[in-house]
C-alpha cells in the first residue's frame, strides 16, 4: 500500500472506526494482531470467496476462535479493512464481501488486504495505556 493510501486509511479508521466494539476497548495494536492471525491462516488453510470459514469474515472469525483475537477485535478488524478498501478506492462505502467475490480475487489479494489493514490498525488504532 501507498504512503498516501496508508495515510488515508488511517485517517478513515481514526474518524470512522469505533474502538470499543461491544463496549470493550481495544488497542490498534489488538486489531493488528487478529488481522495478523487471519492472514497467517489463510497462507495455512488457503482462501476462497463463497467459504463459509474460509472467506474473510471466516478466517477473522477462525482467528478469534483459536485465541488469537477476539468478537472485539474481529468487529473493529472488519471496520479497519473497510477503511483499507475505501482508501483504495476512493469510495465512501465498501463492502468486503463485494471486494472479495470480484472476479480474478487471489489469496495474494487477500493476504496484502490482511497485511495492509493491521499496518493500519497499528497506525490509527489507540496505543495500550491511552
């Protein structure tokens, strides 16, 4: 991703992005984790669009599932690639579900989303103790 792009980002997860899912806080570096987690399975399991587990959300949801997030930190991760994608595209909605099905969606993409998102996350998200 750009630094422009980064930047950007950043700025849509810092304004748009609600923290405290559920009401409990989590830090941008908490997000980042989980959005690690996911793209570490999906280089594991692989990736596929129409998977009920092996989608995105599916692979967020695996991730908290085996410890390495949680329902918190999934729904802020959610937010965050959100914020990835209209970034990108310039739009003012996005829809994961939509980027993920376009034709020609590879697990590279999936993965560089993932990756992306968690710089994100780190950049925007609140700092442990703030």
């Amino acid at each position: 991703m750009s630094a422009a792009t980064l930047r950007t980002a950043a700025s849509i997860a810092r304004t748009d992005v609600s923290w405290a899912a559920y009401g409990q806080r989590v830090t941008g570096e908490h997000v980042a984790a989980h959005l690690d987690a996911a793209r570490e399975r999906v280089a594991k399991v692989g990736w596929h669009s129409h998977g009920m587990t092996t989608n995105l959300f599916g692979q967020l949801t695996a991730a908290a599932e085996r410890g390495r997030g949680s329902a918190s930190t999934r729904f802020v991760a959610g937010l965050v690639i959100l914020a990835v994608l209209r970034a990108r595209t310039g739009a003012s909605i996005a829809s994961h579900e939509v980027w993920e099905r376009q034709e020609g969606r590879t697990r590279d993409d999936v993965q560089q989303l993932l990756l992306d998102a968690a710089a994100v996350a780190r950049d925007a998200g609140p700092k442990e103790g703030s």
